[in-house]
C-alpha cells in the first residue's frame, strides 16, 4: 500500500512540475513548434541505446526536463530547457550537441544523449 501512495504523490509532484513549467504559448510567445531529435547513448556493447523525436506545440507543458532511462539511475536526467531558452532568445532556429546524465549510479557519466533542437517562429505580419 505505501508503494502505491509514494507512487502517486511522485505522479503528483511532476504534474505539479509541468505546470509550473508554464505553457509554450507563454513562456515563448513566438515559438510556433519545437522538435527534439535525440540519440541516447549507454557505455556497453551496443552503445546505442534508442532514437527518439519529440514535438512541442503551444499547447504543451516545457517540461524539457528528460528522464534518464538507463537501469538503476536515479535523480537522473537531461535539462533541454536552457538549450531551448538560448535558441529562443537569440531566434536562432537549430542547434546540435551532447547533454550527460549525472544521476546516482554505479558509473560517473553511465549514459548520455545526442540532440537537435530545431525550433519554428510564428510568421511575423509586416
């Protein structure tokens, strides 16, 4: 029974989370649509681990914080959010690089993403 109530104040406190992240539409006001493409990365064998996109539309959370998907991390993740407030701010429309997943784990640096923000501007009217 105390599982199922932890898990659900965990579902809480990151719905909480999405909401105090604001919407979109309100935090970039001229942002029509933001694409992540991202490749995640393990130490092992096979490091690739999966590809993944993700859309933003206005209407969405920026809840570009990412949760890390290797085995036994904890408190881990990737914060895309300052990535994408750069490019907002500068009305730059692309930008590539590599983000490292430093939660509790057995390893230093266990896991890591390779991403593309690409972000589309609401046409301005002259």
């Amino acid at each position: 029974m105390r599982y199922r109530q932890s898990y659900k104040e965990k579902l809480a406190l990151e719905k909480a989370a999405q909401v105090a992240a604001g919407l979109v539409s309100e935090r970039y006001s001229g942002v029509s649509s933001i694409d992540f493409h991202m490749t995640y990365f393990q130490r092992g064998l096979s490091p690739i681990l999966m590809e993944r996109t993700l859309s933003f539309l206005p209407a969405n959370y920026c809840s570009f914080h990412l949760k890390c998907v290797h085995d036994g991390c904890t408190d881990g993740g990737y914060d895309l959010a300052p990535v994408v407030a750069r490019l907002a701010k500068s009305r730059k429309k692309s930008t590539t690089g590599k983000i490292f997943c430093h939660g509790t784990n057995d390893t230093f640096g266990h896991a890591s993403i390779a991403y593309e923000v690409n972000i589309q501007y609401n046409k301005q009217v002259k």
